[in-house]
C-alpha cells in the first residue's frame, strides 16, 4: 500500500471508485456519474489550497482522501471539509484509516485548524471511521437529502486539529 499526492493518471481510477457511489448508493449526494475531464478540474481546484490523496496497491486506485474547503466566507479558510472514498470491493482492509492518517498529517502540517466529516446516514462504517480519529458528532439534520425515492438525514462530525 502507498499513500501519495494525486496525480493526473490518476483521475480515472478515482472516478471509477465514486461513480460507483454515485450510481448505487446515498454515501454522495450526486446523481449523475462524474466525466474524467470534471473530476481532473475538482482535484486541481481543491489542491491549490489542500491535499488530495490516493491510495495504491499493485499500481490500482483503491481509494482517495481529500480536503476541501468547508465554507465560502474569508474566516472560515483555517477550516475544511475532509471526504474519502474507498473503491467498493475493497472496505475494512485499512486503506481508509491511512488516506486519513496521511491526510490528518498533512493538514496539520498546513496549518489547518478544524476539520469537518459529513456523512449521509446511515452509514456506520463512516461513523466508525470519523470517530476512530476522535472527531465528534456535533450536528444532524434531519431529511435534508432526497435520493432514490427516499430522504435521507445527514450528520457532521468535527475535530480541532491545532488549538
């Protein structure tokens, strides 16, 4: 397992993890499957300002971190919004505690200040995740996504990170 910077080569890989989230499940709340080309400008946008992160095994994707800006306001900038996805025959090997060991490190070494997990539920594996690296549930709302025929609450999960 390696743990690097995304790379262009990469963003293939990556949309054929979330695509699948996309398609098939409520985990994000978009609907139409994401091109190579929009998801290559995402991951140059975030980077200008966060890490983006990709794990590999034997040369293959299989699974992405990244941080994200939480807010558009000027004084939430010490703030992000921290998401990782990990391709969808592969969770509970670990691959998702070290995307977020390495990104948690990074962002400490940036400066960052809080970070902030949201999570459509249920989703307990997530949970799990988020409150394994200490992060506490600070806020539900309740039907606030509409999906598959279904509303679906979200909750957000936070931790300060440099105090």
């Amino acid at each position: 397992m390696k743990i690097r910077e995304c790379q262009e080569n990469d963003i293939s890989g990556i949309c054929q993890i979330y695509n699948y989230y996309i398609e098939n499940t409520v985990i994000t709340f978009e609907e139409v499957s994401v091109r190579v080309s929009e998801m290559s400008e995402r991951v140059k946008s975030y980077t200008k300002s966060w890490p983006w992160l990709v794990c590999e095994v034997d040369g293959a994707i299989v699974g992405y971190a990244y941080a994200g800006k939480w807010k558009e306001r000027a004084a939430y900038k010490n703030s992000v919004e921290i998401s990782v996805y990990i391709h969808n025959t592969l969770c509970g090997k670990g691959y998702g505690k070290a995307l977020y060991i390495a990104l948690l490190d990074s962002l400490c070494k940036l400066g960052c200040h809080a970070v902030i997990g949201g999570i459509a539920l249920p989703n307990e594996a997530s949970v799990r995740l988020h409150e394994y690296f200490g992060m506490k549930k600070v806020a539900h709302f309740t039907e606030v996504g509409f999906k598959f025929g279904r509303w679906i609450d979200v909750a957000y999960w936070e931790k300060v990170l440099n105090g």
